[in-house]
C-alpha cells in the first residue's frame, strides 16, 4: 500500500523508524514512583489555554488553590448515566483542580470505592478529600462546584449536569433539570461530564461573563445534534460487535475512546497505532493517565493495556508511524473496517485515511472545540479526510536548515561528513553543538535525522500544543456517538463533519457540514481501485 508522506517526520525515514525501535525494545519495566510526575509539566497545557482564553498569564499556585467540589444526588447516582457522569468527572477534574472535594451520598459503596481507587491512582498535585454523606455542609468556599443531578443551588457558584438517552443536559442557571436518568448511554454522559469540567474550568479562569456567560438550560443531542429537549434517541445494547477497527493516536482524544470503548463494553478487535510514548504533559490532558506506569511507556500499547483490563474488546498497541504500521502485518492481517483518529497533524490522517476503511472517523480539537469528521467508503461525493484537511506547503530543505541551522548549500549533499566551512555558515546558536557532532565524524544525514528526534522526542517545547481534557473528552463522545450510530445502522443518513464550536458557549456554537469531495483527490480518482482492491483483499483473508 503507497502512503504519502511529508513534514518532520519523513526525515530519513529509517534510520528514525531503526531509533524508535531500538528504543521501544526490550519493554520497559515499570519501576517509575509516585513522584515522578513533574507537576508543572502536568498543568502546562490546560494553563496555556487558560492564558489564551484570558488574555493574561495565570498564576500557577493561585489557579490550584483554588477549591472545587464535586457532588451529585442519590437519585441521579443510582442510575448507570449518573455513575458515568461522577466517575468521568472525577477522571477530569483531577487534571484542572488542584484542590478538589468530593461530597458522595451515603449508600453508594461501590461509586465509593470506585471513586477513591482512581483518586489515588491519577492524582496530579495532592489527593481529593472524600467525603460521605455531607451533602448539607457549608460549601460557601467553593470556587466551583458540580453537581450530578438536576437541582440548582441558588446562590452558589454550580453547574448541575444530567444525561439521558442520548440526551446531555447541563446548566449553571436557577431553574432545574430535567431530572431523567433513566436510559443507559454513556456517550452522552461523558459529554455531560465534559460540559459539567469545562463550566468549572470557566470559574477558575475567572472569564468574563460578557464574553463567556454561565451555560444555561443546554440540552444537546449526540444523536441528531439538535436541542430538542423531546427526543432522547434508540436505546443502546449492552454490548456492541465491532468490526476489525484501528485506533491512531493513544493521546488526549484517544484517551476519551478507549474509556467509551470500555463503557460501551465493545467486543471484537481493536488495535492501537501511536509513534509515541506518554510523558508527564500528557498527565493534565489525557483522561486515563495515572502516576505509576504510564509515563514513558509506549502510548498504543499502555492504552492498549487498559482497554484490556477494563473493556471487553481484544486490544493490542504498535509503536510506530501510521504510514509505517499499515504496511506491516498486524495491520495487513487487521484489515481495519474501521478506522479512528485521535491525531493532531495533517500528514497522518491522510495517510490513515489511505488505508481507505468502511468507515474512517476523525476526532479534532482546539482550546475549547471538538469535531468529528467522517469518510465512508460507500458514499459518492462526501470529502474524505485528504480533501478535508490540505497539506501545509512545505519547502524541505528550509525546515531541515530550521531544524539543524546548517546552511541550505550544505544540505543538499547530505552524504558528506560536517566541515568547518558547514560551522562558519550555519546558525550561530546551534553551532555549539554541530561542532561536536563534526568531531564525532557524522555525516549531514545523520545530522538532520538527530534534529529531526530531537524535535519529535526530546525537545517538547517544540512540539507543545496548549491542550484541556474536557474538550478531548467531548470530541471523543462526537466520535464514539458517530461510530454507535454507524453500529446501529449503517445506512442511515450521517453528516460529514459535526463541530461543536465552544464548549464555553453551548450547544449554540455546533454546526453540521457536508463538504463536497475534491474532483482532483484520490478519493474521487481512484475510486474504482480502492473499491476493487478492497474485494480482493477481503477474498484474500477469507480464503
Ligand atoms: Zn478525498
């Protein structure tokens, strides 16, 4: 299978894919204490949102001061949806609160318990207080409070959130909820508790109401999208058969679908692909990461590893570039039916999409919104992911002399060793270093591929994105709620990209599109190809 490839990542390719291997293998034996997770690093994303959406910086040590209280009411908590809500709650508020109390009704032994297993494992700054059975104390200290259920507290700074069916519902205003929990579904609760996070981060940030009001009487339906507070959607199955499907990317959106992957109880196979491994920054973005070994382990195979543990599907993980992965046999052998994406560059969804799925459905984000773009191999005229998403422009060389600071002139004989003539013409700050590799004899080539590493692996203030959980949470319930659908009926009619605009703002910032294919993609192009090569391959596995 051909895959197009481009940016960083294409640099030498193999002597890269031979490093990343070398250094994936033997697996790493997890030996790594409590404290190691470096705090800072943790809140580094969610804060540089906060900055941006401020428009000031943020007082790191005021910020986790601050105190949240979460709680919820017996009634809605009995229920499956309610227990979703908390416990996915719970998962994000411990990556944005620094000081966070968690008010249980008495009765609920196993939420209890569920609740304080996960607090000790995914803390990131000082453990929850636990507290059972107050629900009637004084919470005037509260920053922000969420609550589980339908009621308002008059007076205090809370957002109650409900979900049912397929229905999420959420409001920091007077008036109550809709206090029907009854239909099992939990795509729409961890929307509600992404909702529920995101109306708490809001208070913490102190954003202005005038930019950003407190979220008020918000229905949202992950089934049709609408606000139609009347139709809560088809009842889920307790289980859902998958197909061979293929998750890219174990980060902050991947991290979302394998928790519904568990909560959905899908069964079948389920293969993670992501280059690489979890670090400290992914502590206050993805959702699942805990203290002790998950950091500097392998992203697909750690997460792969979970959803084992916790779900129903047969999970496996590959250390490796998609473009890479599809070509080799767990892939080939896999011949995903469907394929999801938790990516965040361009080149690698289009090359997942080259492995031209049934269905290939994509999970993006920025600071506060979340989208899911979907391809289907059976509709004529919808975009695919390469014609949605367009390749940046790039001129190699001149991000290889970025990458290096060696002098264009040089590059272009990438066989020979460094010079001194290669030191005098390159970037004054990076000649320190060059200077060493010329005396370990390295070649130009090599020189581009250790840049190339140490931008991908090493250096991650290259490579930081200002990132918050809730939203990736949410984008995964847009793709989850995409591929349930897709389950349930495959020929119903699907748009081709759903964006919810801000979580900030509500249900009245989405918006559903269908883009139109690019005559010029391989999609359009090829059509014929991909179908009939797909036939063939499928007889091939058949026989
Ligand atoms: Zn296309």
């Amino acid at each position: 299978m051909s895959s197009h490839r481009g940016g960083t990542a294409d640099l030498h390719r193999s002597n890269f894919h031979d490093e990343l291997c070398s250094r994936a293998q033997p697996p790493t034996i997890c030996t790594w204490r409590s404290d190691m997770i470096d705090q800072d690093k943790a809140a580094s994303r969610p804060m540089a949102v906060a900055a941006a959406l401020t428009g000031r910086s943020i007082d790191d040590m005021a910020f986790h001061e601050q105190l949240v209280v979460l709680t919820g009411e017996l009634r809605a908590l009995r229920t499956p949806n309610g227990r979703w809500i908390f416990v996915d709650a719970v998962r994000l508020l411990l990556r944005v609160a620094g000081k966070l109390l968690i008010d249980i009704p008495e009765g609920l032994d196993d939420l209890t318990q569920e609740v304080r297993q996960i607090c000790e494992t995914c803390y990131v700054r000082q453990q929850p207080t636990i507290r059972i059975g107050q629900l009637d104390s004084d919470l005037s200290d509260a920053k922000a409070i969420l609550n589980i259920g339908c009621q308002p507290r008059s007076g205090a700074p809370c957002v109650s959130v409900s979900a049912n069916g397929w229905l999420c519902r959420a409001t920091s205003g007077p008036a109550s909820l809709d206090g029907d929990f009854s239909q099992a579904n939990p795509i729409s609760s961890l929307f509600a508790a992404s909702i529920g996070v995101s109306e708490v981060f809001k208070r913490l940030i102190e954003m202005s109401d005038d930019i950003s009001p407190p979220i008020e009487n918000m229905t949202f339906s992950l089934f049709d999208h609408s606000d139609d507070p009347g139709d809560i959607g088809p009842t889920l199955p307790s289980t859902l058969e998958i197909p061979n499907t293929l998750l890219v990317g174990g980060g902050a959106i991947g991290s979302g679908v394998a928790l519904l992957a568990a909560q959905l109880a899908l069964r079948g196979k389920l293969h993670v692909v992501d280059k690489q491994q979890y670090a400290d920054e992914n502590m206050g973005t993805c959702v699942l990461m805990e203290r002790n070994g998950w950091s500097k382990r392998g992203k697909a195979a750690r997460l792969a590893e979970w959803i084992s543990d916790n779900g129903s599907a047969t999970a496996s993980g590959e250390r490796d570039f998609i473009a890479d992965a599809a070509s080799r046999e767990t892939c080939q052998a896999l011949a995903p039916s469907v394929v999801i994406n938790g990516l965040d560059d361009v080149v690698a969804r289009h090359d997942a999409q080259m492995l031209w799925p049934d269905i290939i459905l994509d999970g993006g984000i920025n600071n506060l919104g979340a989208a899911v773009v979907q391809h289907r191999l059976d509709n004529l005229g919808k975009a695919c992911l390469r014609c949605t998403f367009k390749l940046p422009e790039v001129d190699t060389h001149a991000m290889q002399a970025d990458l290096t600071g060696l002098d264009i002139r040089a590059l272009i004989e990438p066989g020979r060793q460094l010079t001194a003539e290669d030191l005098e013409s390159a970037a004054p700050d990076k000649r320190e270093r060059l200077r060493k590799q010329m005396s370990e004899g390295k070649t130009i080539c090599s020189i581009v591929s250790e840049a190339a590493m140490a931008r991908l692996g090493v250096n991650l203030d290259a490579e930081f994105r200002p990132s918050v959980p809730f939203v990736a949470t949410a984008a995964a319930s847009l793709v989850m709620a995409e591929f349930a659908k897709y389950l349930l009926n495959p020929s119903a009619a699907y748009h081709q990209t759903t964006v919810f605009g801000s979580l900030f703002l509500g249900a009245t910032s989405s918006a559903r599109i269908n883009r139109a294919a690019d005559p010029s993609c391989l999609c359009v192009i090829h059509r014929e190809t991909i179908l009939s090569s797909k036939v063939r391959l499928r007889q091939h596995l058949e026989v």
